[in-house]
C-alpha cells in the first residue's frame, strides 16, 4: 500500500480496519475508490468488513442503535422505513453516464458523463460528515466460480450493508485472491441528509447514475434498497455489459426446481414482470427454489447452466399469507435475522395488505405515526403498510430451498419459462417450436397487462422484453441476438409462456394454485413425457395430460369445459399482439432477422389455422404436434 493511502486509511479507521485493506495487497483500483470516497464524502470514521458473523452482527447492531432498523417481537427480527417518497426505484433518475464520442440506444435513460460525474460529485461532497463510512466486499455468485463477480460497496447505511449480509455472498475472501487488474465492481451510495426518522430527506436530489466505463454506479439521497443496495438489479446492468464481451448471460429470472416422477429433478429459469406470478411460481408448494430474481447463464461442458446471483430474497410482502405462501410465511414468524420494510407496526408485531389477518386501524408505518384514513403529505389517502413494502430473508433459511441451491458447478436447465398477463390472449401455458421461436414470440414478446388497482387504467399493455427491459444497457435487438447466440451449438432448454390472468365475464379462468399444474406439465414435456396440441403458436396441453395432473398434483377435477375455455386459440387477439410487436419492433433498428422470420412464420400459421376453423379454435379441433 503506497504511503498516501497508508496515512489517509490511518486516520479514519482502527488498526483491524486498517488490516483488512493492508491485506488486499496492491489492489490499485480497489484502494484508489475507498480513498477517493473518503476524501469527498468526509466521514468521521471508516469501517472495513470482512467475512464473519463479527463483522455482519456489528453492522445489524449498528443499524440498530443509529435507528436505521428498529427490533419487533419475534427474536432476530427489525424493521425499516424509507421516507414516504422514497419507496421503490425511480426511473426518471436512474441513468448511463455516456463518455463523449459514445452513443447508447435511445430508450435507454442517459447524460452525457462529465455532467453527471460532476452532479454526483457534487451530491456527495461531505455527505458522510459525523458519519461512519462502511466498505464491505461481496460477491455476484458463488465466489471462486467462473460465475463469480467480486464486488466492493461503500455506504454509509447500516441497513444497507445489513441487508446485503443477507442478499449476498460473503466477498472479502474473494477479493484477497483477486490477481492484478482483475475486474470488479463498485458501488458508492450516500444516504444524504435525513430527518427525524433517519430517513433521506432530500427525494427531490435523488440520484442514482451508472457509470458503466469503469464498472461503478452511483447513488445519493435514498435509503431504499433498490436504489442503494448495490448489488440489487443496478448490478444487473454492469453484468449484462460483462456477459455481452464474455459471452453469457444474465437475466431477471428465478430459478427452480420441479419434482417430476420417481425423484426425477427438472431445472426451470423464469422472467416474469412484476405482478406477473414471478415469486408464487418461484415458491410452488412441493418444489424447490434456487433462486428469485436474478439469474447468470454460461455454458460448461456443452451444458446450458445457471446459478442463482443472489444469497438471499428482498420480496414483495404484500398478499403474503399463510395459505398462498406457507414457506415465506413460517420464515417471517419465526426467529432469525429478517428486515421487515414499510409494513405497519403495532406493538412491535409487523402487518401488511393482503396477510389474511386483522390489520390495527393505527400504529407505525412508512408516513409516521399513522391512523386509518390518513392522508400522506402529499394529500392522498395511505395503507397500512406501503404496497411496495418488503422483506429481506437468507436463502438458506426457506425449508423448501433445493439442496443444491448454491452448487459452484451451476444447475442444468431443462427449460425457460417466459411469464406475461393478459386477460384475452394467450393460454395458460404453451410450448415453443424452438429455441429461436421462444426467444422471438415468447421473451422478445413479454408483456403484462396493468390493473385498475395499480395503474387506474385496466386493460393497457406494457411491453417489457424478457422482464428486462428496465435494466437493459445496451440496444434491444443487441440483447435479443445475445440470447438467440447464447444457445446455439448445445443441447438447448425448451423455451414456455405462461399467463395465468386469461379472463371469460370478468372472472379469471384459472385458481392461484393451478400454475403448479402447469408447471408439471412443462416438467413432463422437458423429457418428453407428454404429448402436445398445435396451436399454430405454440404447442398446447392435451386434456386427459391436464385431467390427470389437476387430480395428482391439486387432488381436484378438471373438466373439459374448463380446458376449452382455457385453452382456445384466440385468434384475433394474437395476431392484433402480433401487430403491436410489429410496430414496436420497426422502430428497433438492430432487430434480429430471426425476429422478424419468427413473427411472419407465427402469423402465417394462426391465418392458415383461422382459414381453417374459424376465429376462435377449441383445443379440441387442434392437430396432434
């Protein structure tokens, strides 16, 4: 460590600190960001971690006493409030900082770099002042893998390291073997000036820039994890930077696993947006979860395989309840290390929407001191808990997590799984020609419906290719082309779309619990144990498959009125989707041929079919596959 490192580190941290960093060697780039941050952030002192339960109960009890988290009841367990308009990731802020002479695709959120450097620079000048700096080290992956991303995160936000203790993969390990000049990533964030309930009081000067020429992204004045946790989705955006140059993939996807007959363990990988069954498909009774939300794909011995990035799941509580959700239910009932964020706090007992409990007409939430019927500060009327609010569990602590969940070899996927939500058009479930007509009709095609409950429009569609739409940090069709190349010389997973929000007289068609047969079903034609329909755009379930699995899996009939209603080619609505992603797609100037080869064959298939039968095509007038 040269000597102007040696005396700034001195002054600002004890001697086991300053160990720590000593024993990183002359890692120049790692050292230069933790003084640069120092320098312009001002703290009182620095902290370093390493990789001991130490080092992560110290900073849980630091985001304690500072009020950053408060305990509740249950053993092990706290919750945490962002301000009342800070309460999920702002898009309007979140932005690329392009060098001059570069160019990036025009949907994506972007400023010129100097100007945004300078912005944040400027943001954070000072802003740890009577503060303590945290510089911990984590890993994207399992660490010492061909899929592990060595990360480094500075905060000044005890909940923010507290939860990536839980999200992540310990890193500093990882970071004492890295060789000369290896790429990492880093993260600065600054919580900025708070209020009287510790939260970032200044949302109108949030920031949160992604400088992606040197790997870093940037954030200030928010606390929520989404925006600061830097290892969260913005990392998905450098990663996809990473996987174009290397090679691999990586994708807003959970992982799972399904238990087909005689022991057999089938790997399925899923994008879903949200509001879409990503999570309630992740979490099926009777199967296993490897992971949530974030997935890194590569191919090892001519294999497609993948593993979960994450340590632990930041999800969405609201409509978690006991009957829908036993497993994460249990986990936030009993003791451990959980943050609970934005719920409702009545003597230190936490509530949300959708628990399935009484909830109490007062307490502690997201607004303060909170009572039915309130109005928030900007006039309109509150919830009990915040509709975005969270919580924040280890992985290992699920009772149905696969075994192998943390394999450093990945897992073997047998398929892909392509969620949306619409109410008129696509079936329940479906299975692709091919890899190149899933990756086309199905990913490059998601979209998902809004609600009156979310939006106040019912009915719009959003597209949001492959779920990845908001962190996407390149072009569209660059992205597309990378998943139609990814897969091409191996054995390739089957490629399925889902929709589990197909509506007839304003009532859905299928129960909450019905995705765990369709899930079986796509177990079952992964290995070729089921037959198929012809759907001319996908291939289709046939009854006496789905008749046999309701009764095995949910221990229900299912009729065969049911299954036409369900199962209908509609085609109308699929050709005018067809057209909508024609539309959007012509202003896509890097769209793939395989794109548009792909939507041409589709539509040509459902006019032959529509030539054929008519508009709307029961299931049972479809040829065999």
């Amino acid at each position: 460590m040269n000597q102007k490192y040696a005396e700034l580190f001195r002054r600002k941290m004890d001697e086991k600190s300053f160990a720590r960093l000593e024993a990183l060697g002359e890692n120049e780039e790692a050292l230069a960001f933790i003084a640069h941050a120092i320098e312009l952030g001002e703290p009182e002192t620095v902290f370093v971690g390493d990789d001991s339960e130490e080092t992560a109960e110290h900073i849980r009890q630091m985001a304690i006493d500072n009020r950053e988290e408060t305990p509740l009841r249950i053993k092990g367990h706290t919750v945490h409030f962002d301000g009342y308009y800070d309460q999920a990731r702002k898009k309007e802020v979140t932005k690329y900082l392009v060098p001059a002479g570069e160019t990036m695709d025009s949907k994506l959120n972007q400023m010129p770099r100097d100007e945004g450097i300078k912005e944040m620079e400027d943001l954070q000048r000072g802003a740890y002042r009577g503060r303590t700096m945290l510089v911990r080290f984590f890993c994207l992956g399992p660490a010492d893998t061909i899929f592990a991303i060595p990360c480094l995160q500075i905060t000044d936000s005890c909940y923010v390291a507290h939860s990536e203790d839980l999200l992540y993969r310990k890193g500093y390990e990882a970071f004492r073997k890295l060789p000369k000049g290896a790429e990492f990533f880093k993260y600065r964030h600054a919580t900025g000036e708070v209020d009287e309930r510790m939260t970032s009081k200044n949302y109108e000067q949030n920031r949160v820039y992604m400088d992606y020429t040197r790997n870093t992204v940037l954030s200030v004045n928010t606390q929520y994890a989404g925006n600061t946790v830097g290892l969260k989705k913005l990392s998905l955006r450098l990663a996809l930077r990473k996987a174009d140059r290397e090679g691999w993939l990586a994708e807003h996807m959970f992982i799972m696993r399904s238990n087909g007959p005689n022991g057999r363990k089938t790997y399925f990988a899923g994008a879903f947006p949200s509001a879409c069954g990503k999570t309630s498909t992740a979490m099926i009774p009777g199967e296993n979860i490897v992971g949530d939300d974030l997935a890194y794909f590569r191919v090892i011995d001519n294999e497609f395989r993948a593993v979960n990035v994450e340590n632990g799941i930041f999800g969405i509580i609201t409509d978690v309840n006991a009957k829908d959700d036993p497993v994460i239910w249990d986990v936030l009932h009993e003791p451990g290390n959980v943050i609970f964020s934005n719920i409702l706090v009545k003597d230190s007992n936490p509530y949300w929407l959708g628990m399935g409990e009484d909830i109490p007409a007062t307490g502690v939430n997201y607004v303060g001191e909170w009572k039915e019927g309130m109005k928030g500060p900007d006039g309109r009327e509150t919830t009990p808990s915040h509709k975005n609010a969270r919580y924040t569990v280890r992985m290992s602590d699920l009772k149905n997590a696969d075994p192998d969940w943390d394999s450093p070899d990945g897992l073997k996927m047998d398929g892909i799984i392509y969620g949306g939500r619409d109410s008129d058009t696509s079936v329940p479930v479906r299975e692709a020609y091919s890899w190149e007509h899933g990756i086309c009709t199905m990913g490059a095609m998601l979209e998902s419906e809004t609600t009156s409950a979310t939006i106040g429009q019912e009915g719009v569609r959003k597209w949001n290719v492959m779920s990845n739409m908001d962190f996407l940090s390149m072009s569209v069709g660059h992205y597309v082309n990378n998943n139609l190349e990814f897969a091409k010389h191996i054995q390739r997973p089957k490629v399925f779309g889902t929709n589990y929000f197909l509506k007839k007289d304003g009532k859905y068609l299928n129960g909450k619990l019905d995705k765990a047969v369709w899930v079986r079903w796509m177990e079952l034609r992964a290995h070729g144990d089921a037959g198929a329909l012809d759907g001319a755009y996908g291939l289709l379930p046939k009854y006496e498959d789905l008749k046999k699995l309701f009764l095995d899996v949910l221990k229900k009939d299912y009729s065969e009125q049911d299954y036409i209603d369900q199962f209908t080619v509609r085609i109308p609505e699929c050709i005018d989707k067809l057209d909508r992603m024609a539309q959007i797609y012509a202003t896509v100037s890097d769209t793939p041929k395989a794109m548009q080869d792909e939507m041409q064959a589709q539509r040509a298939r459902l006019e032959k079919l529509r030539g054929e039968k008519g508009d709307y095509v029961s299931p049972l007038d479809l040829p065999e596959a």
